[in-house]
C-alpha cells in the first residue's frame, strides 16, 4: 500500500485535472511518492529531470511485498511541498539484486555516471528502512517509467 493516501482529496482532484488535460478519463493512482522520499530538494530535482524525460526510471527499496501497482498502472509524483506535481505511467518493472542493475538502467536515472548512482542510492537507502540494511545484496525494484502529465512547476524568485 502506498505510504500516501491514493484517495486524498488534493490526489483525486489532480486525476480528475490530468484526465481533462488528456482527454481521457485516467484510473486511480496506484500510489502516491516522491523521488526524495520527503528530501524536499531530492524530490525537487527529480521531479524536474522526470518532467524534462531526463528521467524514465527509479529504484524502489524495499521492494514492497505485496506489490501494489504493476506495468500500465498511474502513479502520482510529488512535489518537495508534498503536493501532486506529475503523473507517470509505469511501464515496465524488473526485480534483481542491487550490484545487479545494469549501467544502462542507471543512467536512465539521470542521476550522474554510474558510480554516482551506486553512491547516491547507498547513501540514499543507507539509513535503513523498517530495521534492514541496504547492500549490494538487497533486492530492488528497477521501474521504468514516463511522465504523461504534469503541472507546470514554479520558478524560485531571484
């Protein structure tokens, strides 16, 4: 289950919004995220690369048991105000021991080089989650993914 409420009202409205810009009526969102699990500048950044097509994959760990969303399925990126900002459609998934994920799949990340993926998930996932450790052996998802919809982000003042 996703961590954010699928039926939040602000999550309903932004469906309803981005089915009357596609023209086409768009399921519920199967889950609700951003990039920087609640990094503001993560989720920031990501987005923006995500938005640009920079961006059309991501790593999710731990990999949820049961899944609760698949290929054809919609999910709702958010902003770093925890807002809805994006709507991406999952295109494609494979699971695989992290040291497994191809150079390739990484650089679809838009997160640098592939060291610079490797770093930056370790470092990202490094904290734990729900007591478990994160290494080369963990199990991650590898999602591949495009943006169909988005609102238009806000520029800083300055």
């Amino acid at each position: 289950m996703s961590k954010v409420d699928t039926q939040r009202p602000d999550v309903v409205a932004f469906i309803e919004e981005a089915s009357k810009a596609l023209g086409r009526a768009i399921p519920p969102a199967k889950d609700v995220f951003g990039f920087g699990n609640g990094l503001a500048y993560l989720d920031d950044r990501l987005l923006e690369r995500a938005i640009s097509g920079a961006k059309t994959a991501t790593t999710s760990w731990p990999v949820p048991d049961p899944l609760y969303w698949g290929p054809g399925d919609y999910s709702v990126i958010l902003n770093g105000k925890g807002e809805p900002a994006a709507l991406m459609h999952t295109n494609s998934f494979r699971q695989c021991k992290f040291k497994d994920v191809e150079e390739e799949f990484a650089l679809a990340e838009a997160e640098g080089d592939y060291e610079s993926y490797r770093e930056g998930h370790f470092w990202h996932y490094g904290r734990g989650e729900n007591g478990h450790l994160f290494s080369d052996e963990s199990e991650v998802l590898c999602e591949r993914f495009e943006v169909v919809y988005h609102r238009p982000q806000e520029k800083p003042e300055g």
